[in-house]
C-alpha cells in the first residue's frame, strides 16, 4: 500500500483545512450553538437536518467544494481519486455536516455530465450543486428485493412523451425532491426473453407530475426519510431521457459506482464515533468502562476500525494504479454495516438506563441520539448493497466457492 501523497494532494488537503477553519466554526455556532453535534438528526429531525445540510452545501459552493469530483467548468474542482481521498478523510475528521444533495452530488450530477445533452446539463447541474433544487433516485421497487434489472416499472412511448406505471420503494427524500433520477423499462418483453439488463432506460422525472404520488413510510426511528413513490399514467418527455433508449443499465452502473467514492472516510467517521461514545461514557456512567468484557469489546472495535482503515487504503492503491478494488471494496462495506453495529450495541451497553430514553424523554443522553443511532444504523447493512448481496459477490467471485 502506498500512504503517500504528491505535493499537488498536500496543497489540495492544505486549502481545504484552511476553508474549514474559517468557515466550519461559525457556521457550527450559527446553527446548533456551544457544544453542539455537527449533524445531530435525534433532536433535530429530518427536516432540521435538511435545512442545516442546505446552508452548508450552499457555504460549501461557495469555495467550490460541494462537488470535487465535477469538472471545472461546472463548479467543481475536477479532483483526482487521491484528492478525493484526502477530500472525504479531512471531512470525516472535522465532522463537517452532511450536504442536502448527497444523490444529486455523488451519483446523479456525475451521470447527467456524462451522459446528458447540454440543455440537460445547463437546466440541471447548477440548482445540484448550489442545493436550490433537492433531488431523489428511483431504482429499488417492491418486487425486485436487491435484484435491481429486474424492475418491473414501465415507461411507454407515447409520441413526444412516456407514459410511466408502477411503484418505486425505499426512496430516501422524494418527499422533499423536486427531481429524481429514475430507472424505467422501455422493453416488458425483455424479462420474458431472459434478458433482464437488456430494455431498460433511465429519465429525469419532475416530482410534480400530475399521476406521481409521494407516500413518506414511518420508520422504526420515527422518523420519514425513505417513501413510496407510484406512476400512475404519468407522462414523461422524451426530452428528460437519460442517455439512449434501452441503454439505463449502462448509465445506472455508472452512477452506482460513484456510491462508493467516498468510502474512505468511513474509518475515521467510526473512530469518531467510537471516541465521542467513551467520552459520554466517562461522563455519565465511568463505572462501565472498568468491565474487562466491556474493555475488551472497545479494544476488538478499535481494531476491525484500524483493519478497515488499511483495507480501504488497499483499495484505493489499486485504483490508483489503474487496477479494480476488488475484492477490498465489498469487504469494505461488509465490515462498514458490522462495525456499525457492533457501535450502536456497544453505546446502549456502556452507557446504562438511560441510553434507551428517546429525543424528549427526561435524561435522555445527548437528547436520545444513542437510542436513535441503534435502530437506525440496522440501515447500515442495507444500504450502498445488503449484507448477503456482498458476501455471495465474495464467496463467487473472490472465493470461487461451488454453488
């Protein structure tokens, strides 16, 4: 592995350091006063997250650094894998907030500069980056479970139109999206030929539509951040295709690659997490940490942390040398969903009683985030690619084990 940077990472991470200095601690004491979390959605919900990611993306654009990985001539910094690294590291370690359009910055913006026209690009790309505009992805659907090519949502030409009918599921935000990258079949006979990836094809859709329906779905947290979107009847132009008609599988691999760009920060946003959860616990109940199975918990978290770290930079030694990541990158986000986990049942062990107290509730540690977190990071093992999706890519492809 190599842990070196060029002079032109070192300068890239230095303006990046400076930004943050200046920016970072009053835009912190603006929004959640002393002593605040950077992004605490227990006491804040989901609409108080939304809102604070918007003003920090927009403070973000302002230095150009909501979207590194743009070229520049559409406000990015056209950053190489190396200073994406070093971007997503100094952002972990700083704790910054979240930015309010993680889809349409990552994955969507990106499929749009390489696939789109240049009216597409000049409508679409500057309201992604400045947060005017908040945007959805439509790609899992009810019957499909982790089986993305076998969508079942129709989209029918129509003259200068498709008409779209079906139902999308686990849609993070679409609640809040004015837009939404949505993968649709253009060919139903495909799946009864046995060509499943063949006959699909991505559009834009505005959320508005007249026959698109928006339905938030209540989560174990309490919270609505994922929904249920349905197409009854509703008429897309042809001129919001993504890329060619028939050829979505192609433009939606290209964006789903971009999900795991940013990986390399997740070791130190656990190491974060770990440090900031013995901190409370000294706090609140010192006692615990003189367990010797709680001790030796900690100190086998630290080391699948520290593991993590050095497969992730495994990883992206083979990027940058021009070869896959693979099989690192699934090991990666199987140890990402474990370690995460393995946190939030720690936190609800160290911290006593009263870490299972809810945002509201008397006592409550750090207004209920503890309690929050367990629940929510189950999402951890799902999201970015299922738990049992990765361990068979492993088991056929890395371990050639017999079906």
């Amino acid at each position: 592995m190599d842990f070196g940077w060029s002079d032109d990472d070192l300068a890239f991470e230095a303006e990046l350091v400076e930004f943050l200095e200046r920016e970072l601690p009053p835009f912190i004491a603006e929004w959640d006063g002393p002593g605040a979390d950077s992004d605490d959605s227990a006491s804040r919900g989901v609409m108080g997250v939304m809102a604070k990611r918007q003003a920090w993306q927009r403070k973000l654009d302002e230095g150009r650094w909501a979207a590194v990985l743009w070229p520049e001539e559409w406000g990015g910094r056209n950053a190489s894998v190396s200073q994406n690294v070093v971007y997503t590291q100094v952002m972990a370690r700083y704790r910054t907030p979240g930015i309010y359009n993680a889809n349409g910055i990552v994955q969507i913006g990106p499929a749009i500069i390489e696939y789109g026209t240049d009216a597409q690009k000049a409508r679409w790309l500057p309201p992604i980056l400045d947060a005017t505009e908040h945007w959805c992805q439509g790609f899992s659907e009810p019957h499909a479970g982790s089986d993305l090519a076998n969508l079942r949502t129709t989209a029918i030409r129509d003259g200068d139109h498709y008409v779209v009918n079906g139902t999308k599921i686990w849609i993070s935000s679409a609640q809040i999206a004015q837009w939404g990258m949505c993968l649709f079949r253009t060919d139903p006979e495909a799946l009864a030929r046995g060509r499943k990836h063949d006959g699909i094809t991505m559009f834009v859709v505005d959320m508005s539509t007249p026959g698109v329906t928006v339905t938030p779905i209540r989560e174990i947290t309490g919270d609505s951040l994922f929904c249920e979107v349905r197409f009854d009847d509703a008429r897309i132009p042809v001129e919001h295709r993504l890329g060619a008609e028939n050829e979505g599988w192609l433009v939606s691999m290209g964006a789903l690659g971009k999900e795991r760009v940013g990986s390399a920060g997740q070791a130190i946003s656990m190491a974060n997490e770990l440090r900031a959860l013995l901190e409370t616990a000294k706090a609140v109940n010192p006692d615990a940490l003189r367990d010797p199975a709680i001790r030796d918990r900690v100190a086998r978290l630290h080391t699948q942390i520290e593991f993590t770290r050095l497969l992730i930079a495994r990883a992206l030694t083979k990027v940058l040398r021009g070869e896959k990541g693979f099989p690192e990158v699934p090991l990666s986000k199987l140890q990402w969903g474990s370690i995460s986990l393995c946190l939030a049942e720690l936190a609800l062990d160290v911290l006593g009683p009263t870490s299972v107290l809810t945002k509201g509730a008397p006592g409550a540690v750090d207004g209920g985030v503890w309690a929050r977190n367990y629940v929510w990071q189950r999402y951890t093992t799902i999201g970015a690619g299922p738990t049992e999706v990765q361990k068979n890519i492993i088991a056929d492809r890395a371990l050639r084990l017999e079906r």
